[in-house]
C-alpha cells in the first residue's frame, strides 16, 4: 500500500472510533439517567467482577411496558424480551487481552464510571471520549495513590 492510502485508512479508523458505532436500537444515557437511574442500576457486575453486563431486555420493559408503547424501537426491544434474544449492543471501550482490569475494584474504590467512561450523563450516544492506555491509567493511579507497578494490570489471572 502507498502511504497515502495508509494514512486514508488510518483517518477512516480514527473517525470511526471517534463517532462511534451504529448501536442496534437507540438509547439515551442522558435521559434515562435525568431520571435518577444509576449505572449500576441497569449495568450489574457479576463475579469474578471484571466486566459490567449490558442490561436484560425483561429490564427495560418494566418501564417500557408502560412508557413509548408504540415507538418501533421498543417494539423491537419488546420482542427480545420476549423471546428472550439480547440485543447486540456495540461495546464502546474496549482494553487489549493483555490487560487485567476489574470493573469492582475501581467501584469499590469509588471511581466514579465518568473518570474512564466520559460524560456519559450528558450524552445521548456514548462514543470513545476517553483514551483508556497505559498512560491515562498511570497517571490516575498516581492521583489516587493506587498500586502502579507493571504487575497491576498485567499479570496473569
């Protein structure tokens, strides 16, 4: 490949990453969340606790059984939840295999989702707003005087 089409590519990934990709329904973190919702109300983390699950359809038709009936997203979601088929939400952030990280531990820990997440309460579409690498890592470790030698996020499991 010349370097033109190499740099090309390189953009189309990058604004890719940046806006986003295409979720199967619609949602919007920032309403749902004015409504005093929280993160962990719709996202529970399971054992061993390293990763928050998407939240069961059957979830949100406790409300939605009641609330925009005719949209034809919810019609869709109402389906799933029927049929008991998850949706298949796009993961947004994603850490390379080579990186241990419990989402519990930085719960327990009171990090507030926001620090690696971005402003999620304000968003009605959730994009990467927040370069989750060694560096940004390091560095709020450093800031809350957590462990920040290799084998903290790199050891084996």
């Amino acid at each position: 490949m010349t370097p033109v089409v190499l740099r090309f590519s390189g953009l189309l990934l990058l604004a890719f990453e940046l806006c986003g990709q295409q979720q199967p329904l619609p949602y919007s973190h920032k309403t749902h969340l004015a409504l005093g919702l929280e993160c962990k109300t719709c996202h529970k983390n399971p054992d061993p606790g390293e990763l928050m699950e998407y939240p069961p359809e059957s979830l949100c038709m406790s409300c939605h059984r009641a609330i925009k009936t005719d949209s034809p997203h919810i019609k869709k979601l109402a389906a799933a939840a029927t049929e008991k088929k998850p949706i298949p939400w796009v993961r947004v952030y994603r850490l390379p295999p080579f990186v241990y990280f419990s989402h519990r531990v930085h719960a327990e820990a009171r990090a507030a989702c926001e620090t690696c997440h971005g402003p999620v309460r304000e968003r009605d579409v959730i994009t990467k707003q927040v370069a989750n690498d060694m560096r940004f890592c390091m560095t709020c470790h450093t800031a809350s005087k957590a462990r920040n030698d290799c084998a903290a996020c790199h050891e084996e499991r």
